[in-house]
C-alpha cells in the first residue's frame, strides 16, 4: 500500500496521501481546501544499505566507482589522518560529516556552479 505525494494547484501545497489501491489515488481530494484536481508528482525513495554492503561495493581506492560514494572521500581522509598519527581538524570534520549528511562541502560547491541543491 504505496504513500502518492500530489500537488494541489488550487492551494499550493505539496501532500502526501496513503492510497489502498492503485485505482483509489484518482479519487483523492485535497484535505486542506477539498480540491478534486490534483497533479500527481513524481517522489522520491531511498535504498538502504548496510555498512559492510557499501564498503563490499565501493571498497577499492583504485576504482574509478569508489568515489560515487561520497563518504569514501571522508574514509579516506580520516585514514590518511590516522596514518599521520594526527587528529581530524575540526573544519574538516564538519565537511566529512556534512557530507556524509548528503551536503556537498562549499568548494565542490563552487565546481559545480551549474548544479542546484535542493
């Protein structure tokens, strides 16, 4: 039983609704201002992956994939740190786990000028 997210023209509002049936969605109304005529959108899903999924997948530096994940960037950086016998500076820090938070750090930010964030 699938969760439809829809926007409603007639009020602006984004609203997710839990259908029972495929056929049940085009009976939907808007519950904040009644409207019939809702547009469904296109949502969102995620994959779950464990830790030892994602490291058995990407865990070769070598590999040209290893860095489509972008937490491999901050493994790497904190590995390089602790071979150095050094602490992670806490700016550096802040970008790893911001970006292990799905946020792009400002510098590939500005490489990619011609990408939006949402």
């Amino acid at each position: 039983m699938p969760i439809y997210e829809f926007f409603c023209p007639n009020c602006q509002r984004k609203l997710s609704i839990f259908v029972k049936s495929i056929a049940a969605y085009t009976e939907a109304t808007c519950p904040y201002c009644g409207s019939g005529e809702l547009v469904r959108l296109m949502s969102n899903f995620g994959i779950s992956r464990t830790i030892k999924s994602v490291h058995e997948e990407f865990s070769n530096p070598n590999s040209p994939d290893y860095y489509k994940d972008p937490r491999n960037i901050g493994r790497w950086v904190e590995k390089k740190f602790r071979e150095m016998g050094e602490e992670v500076p806490s700016q550096v820090r802040e970008m790893i786990d911001a970006a292990r938070e799905g946020e792009m750090p400002g510098p590939v930010k500005e490489l990619q000028s011609n990408v939006k964030e949402l």
